[in-house]
C-alpha cells in the first residue's frame, strides 16, 4: 500500500510541477507580446531633411468623411523637428479601399540639428469629421544627426 501512496503522490507533485511551469510559461509569453506591441518605431534623419511619417484620412465605407485637413499636436519632442501634414489624395489601405480619398501624409522634418541626438517624439492627430471630432496619437524615437 505504501508503494501506492508513494506513486501517487510522485504523480501529483509532477502534475504541480507541469500546471506551474505552464502558468509561468504563459505569464512570460503574453509579457513578451506585449512588449513586442509596445516598442516604438526608429527613425533617424539628418539635418534638413524630411521623410514620411504616414498617412492621416478618415472613411466610412471607403469615403472620405473628414471636413477639412487634421492638426496635428506635437506633445513632446525635440525642438528642431518640425511636423506637417502634405495635403494629397491617399489610398486607404487598413481599409482595403480601391480608390483614394482626401487626406494627406505626415511630413517629419529636421532643422538646425548641430549635434547627434535621440528623442521621443509623440504627437496627436486631431481630424474634423461629419461624425464629430476624433482622434488618434503616434509615437517615434527619433535619432536626429548634423549634415556634415
């Protein structure tokens, strides 16, 4: 009887052992994912230069429901970097849309950078929409470097 009790209890602290290493294994994964998600997009640009950020539009049904161009906000970020909107006809292609519609692309552009230097850069885009305003925001580390 004693043999018995003893697999018995060998099977249990093994089953302990699986559940704990899959509740642990688990905890660790959806960590990973998460900061995976979190991890903010690079971008470096020289002095004077500008690149290409992304593209703001707001459809419903593949149309444009915007009433004029967005604002952008810059909430924090370097000084010598400036952002605009380049106002043009953009395809929609989260939506899977055909044709393109009013918007613009989100224009990044360095000034006046003497030095090498990184910075977050997080800003908001607020549109004007038929169904009221709305919002949405984006986050860059940018690496800003002199043009000699």
């Amino acid at each position: 009887m004693s043999s018995s009790r003893a697999r018995n209890a060998m099977k249990m602290r093994f089953m302990a052992i699986v559940a704990a290493s899959v509740l642990v294994g688990s905890g660790l994964g959806s960590h990973g994912t998460a900061d995976a998600q979190d991890a903010l997009r690079r971008i470096a640009v020289k002095n004077g230069e500008s690149v290409d950020l992304g593209t703001v539009y707001y459809v419903s049904n593949c149309r444009s429901i915007m009433t004029g161009l967005p604002d952008i906000e810059v909430l924090e970020g370097p000084s010598n970097v400036t952002i605009s909107i380049r106002e043009e006809p953009v395809l929609p292609r989260r939506q899977d849309c055909a044709a393109k519609v009013a918007g613009g692309t989100v224009v990044l552009t360095a000034k006046d950078v003497t030095e090498p230097a990184e910075a977050k850069l997080i800003y908001r885009v607020n549109y004007k929409t038929k169904d009221g305003p709305r919002q949405t925001s984006h986050a860059f580390v940018v690496s800003l470097f002199p043009d000699h």
